[in-house]
C-alpha cells in the first residue's frame, strides 16, 4: 500500500484567500463572520454568516468571461481554492483550450446541498412561469450534484476519476479520506480532496427554521460562532472551500515536492440511527468506533493524538462530542489533546467545513501552531474539566499527530488522521 | 435598424462566451461562432436568448439553428428588429 502525503492545498474561507493569509487570520484569532443585511431583508432569526470576502472580484481575475457565465458561488470557490492548490503543489497550469490532459489525478470535491442558489434563482421561477426555454444553457451543469468537481476536473484537465461525494456537515473530511483511500491501493499518483458550499438562503432558510443558526448575536457578529461555550445559541451558516493536493509519497519525492504531512488514517461510519443516534444527532457508539478505526488504520494508540480539531459547531451537541473524545482517548483533562474549533472564526460551512477545516489542521500541524478556539471564555460547564486543553489564544507546539473530525445529519461520521512531515 | 447598429450589439452579446476574441476585434463578418471564437456549442442558446432581449425579437428554433457565422446573426436580427 502507497504511503500518502499532502503536498498542496489552497483555501477560500470567511475570514481568509490564501494559505499566508488563512495561517494569519487563525493565528490572530480573525473572524469572518459578517452581519448579512439580506438574512434581515428575509426575516431570519439568524442574520449573521460566514462568506468569503468580495469573492466575485476574485471570480473575474481567476476565471475567463466565456466560463464565469456558468459558475455559481460553490463553483467560484471550488476554482479559487482548486487552482490555488494545484499552483502550491508546484505543478503546471494546462492552456484551458489545448492543454493536454493529466491522466495521473483525480479528485473528490464533495458538496452537501449544492447548486441551489442556481436553482431557487433560475430553475424554478421560470419552470413555474412555463418559461422553461428561458433557463438558459448553464443551469444543468451548475446544479448537477457533481457540479463542483466537474468544474475543477475542467479546468484543470483531470484525467483521474472527478467526482463529487455528499455526507452532509462530513463531506469535506470524508473527500480526503476517500482519496486517501484511492491512492493507498495505487489507483493514482495524484487526489485533489476537499469540500465546497455555495452562498444561499435557500440552504440558509432550512436550518434557521430548524432553529439550530445562532440567535442573539445579529448585533455582534464576531461572537456569533461559540463552540464549547455556555451561551452557545446555535451554529453560524458559512461557505467557501478546502482543497489539498493528495500524493503518493513516491510520486511526491520523484519530483521534488514540498511536503506539508502525511495522511496516516482515517476511517467514515454511520451510526445507524440508533442508541441515540438519528438524522440529526450521532449515536455516540458510532462516534467512538469511528474515531478507532481512524487510529487502527494508522496503527496509533489514543495517547498518540496531540491535537483534535473538532467538529464542535456551537449546539447542544458540544459537550457530548468532547464526551466521545474523552470515552475513546481514556486520557486524564490535563493529559488531554489540544482540542479547538476553526468554525469558531468561520462558522460551518456545512460540504465545505471538512475541506476548511482540514486545511486548517494541516496548516497548525505543518507550521507549529494551535490556533486559538474563540468565543468560550464562558466555557460550557461540561468542559470546564478541559479547560487548560481549550486555547484561547494561538499557541505555538510541536504537535506530531493531529485528529480532524467531522459529524453530519443522516448519523454519518468521519476521522482523519494527520502526521507533520519531519 | 440599420447593420452597423446591429453588429455592435451583436459582437457585444457574443463576446462574453467567446474563447478567440480576434476575430471579432478584426471585425470578421464571416468568423465561425462555433470554431472560429471558440465559443462552446451549449452557449448559443444563450446568444439566442440575448438576441431576443436587446432586439425585442422572437427568433424560433429554426431559425437560431441557421445563425453560424457573425454575418448570420446580424442579418437575422437586423430583418427582424
């Protein structure tokens, strides 16, 4: 079996464009979280979100007129964040028209809702108007559910297999596990992995009328998203995309490439909907035996975990998570991992958190840092036994392994495991 | 409306979608919309769908299948306009 490393990755998140700036905006403890003006024009209870930063200026300078027209925002960030991977890994851009086809990689850019900005704009209007034929030429490939990596696999002429997985808030996570997975048996030398989420109120609106967005902080944005804190009020929307370059190790030293970690496990489950568990909530056995197998598959014991970078979304679902952690590590409060959560600077971007946020992970592990989890200085009382584990402030460490985890509706689960490359 | 009125608004509509823009800043009645701007084949119901828009036209499908080069379009819209 292949060893695989992370030899590229490039981001497009709330409160960053760009690994430098990204690494900065984590280190400083930046919020992407903006009051949205048009949440308040709609009536939500929740009126505050996560949007990458005057994204369609940069879709104009990334993408030529001829493909924007068919590029909505999910796609707009799957290409800022897929060409800024592909440039940091050091390999080639192909002419868009005659450039030939790389045979070598794949990719896997999952989704969890899609092109629905697309569709709630375009598609259903006119189809209710009996305009069909004004849709237009662009919709189908925009709304597909594989819209995402059919747009990256065009332009950067993939030749591996493109395709796009959907596990709801797990997808980002399980597209690297997958491609892990696909070039440990050999199938490939190179996997794009990652996740994308589009900017709509469409998504938007379901969740805020499951009352689970945050509530009570449309006046304070920057404290809206409050992982593991006592007066966590919900999850704050986000969106964006996390791409990293997947290698297999002898591909990556053939030709020289920097190396940022090694992915050493990972494993995805379900827990069945039951003991507990249901659409939208884990069975807590589920959470546990998926973040065993990610350490069985990596052959690493629970004391070998330095940092978890959660799931921890800012609901009543928090504690619990920590709970998991603890009942599988069986390790004391103050032997504990690091333990922090990126959606606290960019809130949930839902397909795209795994991507963010294992960009994210490898960018502390490869650079020696922990970035600091905002928003829980009143931290929940069930974690108030962890409390020298939760930073605050950046730290700088030499962690070696870190544990990226992400949790969705439908009961899924999944655990990455990183290793820094020394 | 008079042909050069016509071909500047047509050009204008086409060129979003087009890949080879020299053609149409040569001003090149006979370029190939398809092959010679390069603008994919999907994207012509599109320029159909502007045409209609900036002209105030109907153009049928019959019709949007005969539109090939920058000259078809401008004569079609223009004997309609």
């Amino acid at each position: 079996m292949n060893r695989v490393v992370i030899t590229g990755m490039g981001v497009i998140a709330p409160n960053a464009h760009g690994l430098e700036d990204f690494e900065q905006a984590l280190r400083q403890g930046r919020s992407g979280i903006r009051h949205m003006s048009r949440l308040e024009e709609l009536n939500f209870s929740c009126q505050v979100a996560g949007v990458p930063q005057e994204y369609e200026a940069l879709a104009r300078e990334y993408f030529a007129p001829d493909r924007l027209v068919a590029m909505n925002s999910g796609m707009i960030f799957t290409g800022i964040a897929g060409l800024d991977c592909w440039r940091d890994a050091g390999l080639p851009v192909a002419d868009p028209i005659e450039g030939p086809v790389d045979w070598e990689t794949g990719a896997v850019i999952g989704t969890g809702v899609g092109g629905v900005d697309t569709l709630g704009d375009v598609v259903f209007p006119r189809v209710k108007e009996g305009k069909v034929r004004r849709i237009g030429s662009t919709s189908v490939e925009q709304t597909m559910a594989s819209a995402v990596s059919g747009c990256l696999g065009g332009l950067l002429a993939l030749g591996g297999q493109v395709t796009t997985n959907s596990s709801a808030c797990t997808t980002g996570t399980e597209a690297v596990i997958q491609a892990w997975w696909h070039l440990k048996a050999g199938r490939a030398r190179r996997m794009m992995a990652g996740g994308a989420e589009g900017v709509s109120e469409y998504i938007w609106g379901g969740f805020d009328a499951m009352r689970v967005l945050a509530r009570g902080f449309n006046d304070r944005p920057e404290e809206a998203s409050r992982p593991m804190s006592a007066s966590a009020s919900g999850f704050v929307p986000g969106s964006g995309a996390g791409i990293l370059m997947l290698e297999t190790l002898e591909s990556a030293q053939e030709r020289g490439a920097r190396i940022y970690a090694e992915v050493v496990g990972g494993h995805v489950n379900c827990g069945g909907q039951r003991n507990g568990g249901s659409t939208t909530a884990p069975n807590p056995e589920g959470v546990r035996r998926c973040i065993l197998g990610a350490l069985a598959s990596a052959g690493l014991s629970p004391d070998d975990i330095d940092v978890v970078n959660g799931h921890l979304t800012a609901t009543m679902a928090d504690p619990l998570e920590v709970q998991n952690w603890a009942s599988v590590l069986q390790r004391a409060p103050e032997d504990f991992p690091w333990i922090n959560s990126t959606k606290s600077l960019i809130g949930h971007g839902l397909g795209a958190a795994g991507g963010m946020e294992c960009v994210a992970s490898v960018l502390q592990l490869s650079r020696g840092f922990v970035h600091g989890s905002a928003n829980c200085q009143d931290l929940h009382p069930a974690l108030e036994p962890y409390k020298s584990r939760i930073p605050h402030q950046t730290r700088e460490t030499d962690a070696r392994i870190l544990a990226k985890a992400s949790f969705g509706f439908g009961d899924v689960n999944g655990c990455v495991l990183f290793r820094k490359w020394e | 409306m008079d042909q050069q009125t016509a071909l500047e608004k047509v050009t204008t509509i086409i060129k979003p979608y087009a890949k080879n823009l020299a053609p149409l800043e040569e001003g090149n009645l006979d370029a190939r919309i398809l092959e010679d701007l390069g603008v994919n084949s999907a994207r012509l119901v599109d320029i159909i769908l502007a045409f209609e828009d900036e002209f105030e036209i109907s153009i049928d499908d019959e019709t949007a299948d005969k539109v090939r080069t920058i000259n078809d379009a401008v004569r079609i819209v223009s004997s309609q306009a």
